[in-house]
C-alpha cells in the first residue's frame, strides 16, 4: 500500500489550500483502512488537513493515476509503483510501510483439501497485475505450481466481486485477504492455502514523489503523523477499529470482524516501518521481464525522513 504524491499544485494553492490532499486506495480492506479509521477518528481534522479518499481497484491502475495527476497520495500495493520506478520514474519514491509481506489465502469449496487439488480449477481474483493475482502466482509456485499453465485465473475486479463469484459458484477458489476470506469461510468455504504461513515478501507502502516532498514536506509530514496515530489506534481499540471496517465494508458479523483482526494485525506495522526485502521481492519479479530491476537497489526507493522523525517524536509510544 502506498502515498503517492504529485507535485501538481500551484504557488497560489500552496498558499491558499496547502491542507487539501487528493489520495488513492486500491483495495477495501483492513490493511488500507488506515485513513478510514483517521476520518471517524477526527485526526485529518486535527492535523489541519482536508484529505479527499479515492479508489480505485487495483495497484497498476492506482499508479498510473498518480502519475497522470489525478491525486497526490495513493495507498496502494508495491508491484505498480516499482514497476513504473524501474520504467523510468525514478522521482517515485517510499516513505512507510504498513505490511512487508502478504496475508491473502486462497479459499476454496469444501471438496479442495490441499493445494494440489487446485490444478485444472477456476481460480477468481480482483486484477490482473493486482495484489491477489500476485499472492496466487507466488503461493501456486510455493508448492510446484505455474499458475499460468496449472490453473484458470479469473479477473472479477475486486475483492467484493471475488467473493460474490465464489459464492455463486462462478468459480471453485479464490485470492482473499481479510475479511473477505474470514466472510467467505463464515459461509462454508476452506482455507486451501494460508497466506500468513508463507510470508511472501512484498511491499504495502506508503510512497510519494520526490518533487512534492520539496514542495509540500510539512503537509506531508502531517499526513505521516496522522497515519502514524491511525496504525497506534488499529493495534489498540479493537471496538473502535470494528466499528469503522463495519461501517465501510458492510460487515456487521462480529465473528468475521474479529477473524480477520486476529489474522491481519500481525502482519501490520505499528511504526509504518518499510523493509528493503519487501521492495527487492517486487523487483525480482519484475526483473525477467525487464533487465533494469536487476541494477536497483531497493534503498535508492526508501526515504526515511519521516519515519526518524515519527521515531523522535515517541508518537509510536504513546
């Protein structure tokens, strides 16, 4: 997941408006509830910041909307970011983290016990190119698998989408991370393959561009302080965090909340840390197909100016 920031603002706006920041999400779920739990929570309001949530449903398409200028900070998966760094858009570049590794799973009709059983199946996902089609192809290969020969990969969209398609039987298993594969085994499915056990490496980031953090540093700081109280308030108020994923995934089934809290949160960064080996997993499946990633280092994507000060200012241990 990542904040991308574009450096599309006028002096004048700078004066005038230098609080409003347009941002991108590509997935509704608990790892990119963050800026949800910071509106019912007041903190934009707090920090002076008029902040303005899109989504838009995949981590390709998020990036490529960025870079087109149609908003200043994406929450969003690592591949299309780094993918677009290692084309030529080296002003890209990290700031935080909220998880390092993947917790989707694949979860299947009762009939599929183990991953093998999987070959020659309908498997959904949200995009192409997306967070759950990346997890299936590392996942399937994880236990000898090519997932473009071994099985039938199917685009629905988006999570919801995924999950209505398993439930109408569209397709036999599915790529899911909390609550969404907590909902689907509420309704009789099973975990074939659980992501969290596997901790693939990869990045769910919060990245801007360099330009803008010249431009626009203190409002970005700002915004990092206000992710920063939202990552303390996920891993502390269970009740509140409920309330706010209830309300903005129309889930109300307790048990699935809590399910999918449980096996999520530990994966999560509390101090939004962003580890170098979740950036070189991208690059590495980048690399085949495009020889750049093998000369980039992931360092030379990471700035750690606001995590040094975040850590300074013992916001993380209040």
């Amino acid at each position: 997941m990542l904040l991308v920031v574009c450096a599309l603002v006028s002096v004048a706006a700078e004066v005038f408006a230098a609080d409003s920041l347009v941002g991108l999400h590509s997935a509704q779920v608990m790892s990119q509830s963050m800026p949800w739990i910071a509106q019912e929570a007041g903190l934009f309001k707090k920090y002076d910041l008029d902040f303005r949530l899109v989504f838009i449903p995949s981590s390709p398409m998020a990036t490529a909307a960025t870079l087109n200028g149609d908003a200043e900070i994406a929450l969003t998966g690592a591949i299309g970011n780094v993918r677009a760094y290692v084309q030529g858009f080296t002003d890209l570049v990290f700031v935080g983290g909220v998880k390092n590794f993947l917790t989707h799973s694949i979860v299947a009709k009762p009939e599929i016990k183990r991953p093998e059983d999987l070959k020659g199946k309908k498997i959904a996902v949200g995009r192409f190119g997306g967070n759950t089609h990346y997890f299936t192809i590392q996942a399937l290969k994880k236990f000898g698998m090519d997932a473009s020969k071994d099985i039938q990969t199917i685009q629905t969209g988006g999570g919801p989408e995924t999950l209505a398609a398993l439930f109408a039987g569209n397709v036999d298993a599915a790529g899911l991370v909390a609550p969404g594969d907590a909902a689907a085994v509420n309704r009789g499915f099973v975990y074939v393959i659980n992501g969290f056990d596997l901790r693939i490496p990869y990045g769910a980031t919060q990245f801007v561009l360099r330009s803008v953090l010249n431009k626009r540093g203190p409002v970005i700081g700002r915004f990092m302080r206000v992710m920063a109280e939202s990552a303390t308030i996920l891993h502390t108020d269970k009740t509140f965090v409920y309330k706010v994923l209830g309300k903005y995934l129309r889930v109300t089934d307790t048990n699935v909340l809590d399910s999918a809290y449980q096996s999520e949160i530990r994966a999560l960064e509390r101090r939004l840390e962003i580890r170098e080996a979740a950036l070189q997993a991208s690059l590495d499946e980048i690399a085949p197909l495009d020889p750049r990633a093998k000369i980039i280092k992931p360092q030379e994507l990471i700035d750690r100016r606001y995590l040094v000060e975040l850590d300074k200012s013992g916001i993380f241990d209040k």
